[in-house]
C-alpha cells in the first residue's frame, strides 16, 4: 500500500534516466511518474512504504552526480495526493475553488499534502512541470472557509521556501472555468 511518496529532480536527463533505473532496482516501489520536463529536467516520482521509498531515493540521489536539484520523501501523504497526481478520479466542484502554485515540484507536493491535511478538501489536481516552465500548481475544492484554511496552509509551505507563484481562492467559479480544469 502506497502511504508514502519521494520525489528526486535533476538537471539531466540522461542522469535522470540513470537515477531512476536505480531507484527501481534498489526497492519494491511502485514507479509514478519518471519524465524530463521544462527547463530541461528530469523528476522521478514513486509511491510505497517508508522504508522502501526513503531506500529508493537515496539510491537515486547517490547516482545523481551532481545533477540533483530536489529530493524529498513525505510519510502519511493523504491518499487525495496519489489521486489527484494521477487524475484517476476527478471529484466534482463542490463551492470554492482554491489553487497553489509553486516554482518547483516538490515544494508543491508538499504543500498538496500539507492543504488537503489542512482542512476538509478535495484535491482535484496536481499538475507537474509539464508546458509550464518548470512550475506545478494544484487546485482544490470544499466550503469556502475550508479552501481558505488549506490554500493558506499550503501557501505557508511554498512561501517559507521562497518558491512561491501565487495561490487564490475563487468562492463561486463559473460552471465554464470548472469545466476547463477537467
């Protein structure tokens, strides 16, 4: 069962590609995500265990030579998290509509998990890296007061890194805009 998440970001691709087949081969993981993005990247992304994801990464940060950017691992991630990354079910708006969004990946996950913890939300999407310069953003949906908490919370992770874009609350979306997001 996935109860964990890591994540490691390179400068290079051909390293990325490297420090993944390692991460692979050094522990039972379940493999999330591994793609270069913009700015000429490479993230590897992996769900499971604790022991096993923390073992992972740093099989993958140590073949990095010198390419690594970022690497985290997050314990108790909430299940949303998972969700929401892979877009396997997208929950319905219910009321506001909160959105973060940082300049890197793993300040963003972070503060995913850190809003959904917050308060009574549903992610509906964390989007990573991909046509946006390197950034990720997430959006989230629940009563306004609780988008407001969450989006605040979350914006207190990305911001204390300095990696902070912008986060916003929008109390009644348009059913147009809502319709964009899925």
């Amino acid at each position: 069962m996935n109860n964990c998440i890591g994540l490691i970001e390179l400068t290079s691709i051909a390293s990325g590609f490297e420090a993944g087949d390692a991460m692979i081969k050094a522990a039972s993981i379940d493999l999330l995500l591994a793609r270069s993005i913009c700015s000429g990247k490479y993230m590897v992304l992996i769900g499971g265990d604790v022991a096993n994801v923390e073992a992972s990464i740093e099989a993958g940060a140590a073949i990095a030579q010198g390419c690594l950017i970022d690497r985290f691992v997050i314990p108790n991630i909430h299940p949303d998290v998972f969700r929401a990354i892979s877009r396997t079910e997208i929950p319905p708006l219910e009321g506001a509509l909160g959105i973060l969004e940082s300049f890197n990946v793993a300040t963003l996950i972070e503060a995913a998990d850190t809003a959904v913890k917050a308060a009574e939300v549903r992610l509906l999407e964390v989007r990573l890296a991909m046509a946006m310069g390197g950034k990720a953003f997430c959006t989230m949906t629940g009563d306004v007061a609780a988008v407001q908490a969450s989006v605040a919370a979350g914006r207190a992770v990305i911001a204390k890194r300095g990696l902070l874009v912008n986060a916003v609350v929008i109390p009644r979306p348009s059913p147009e805009l809502y319709r964009e997001l899925v």
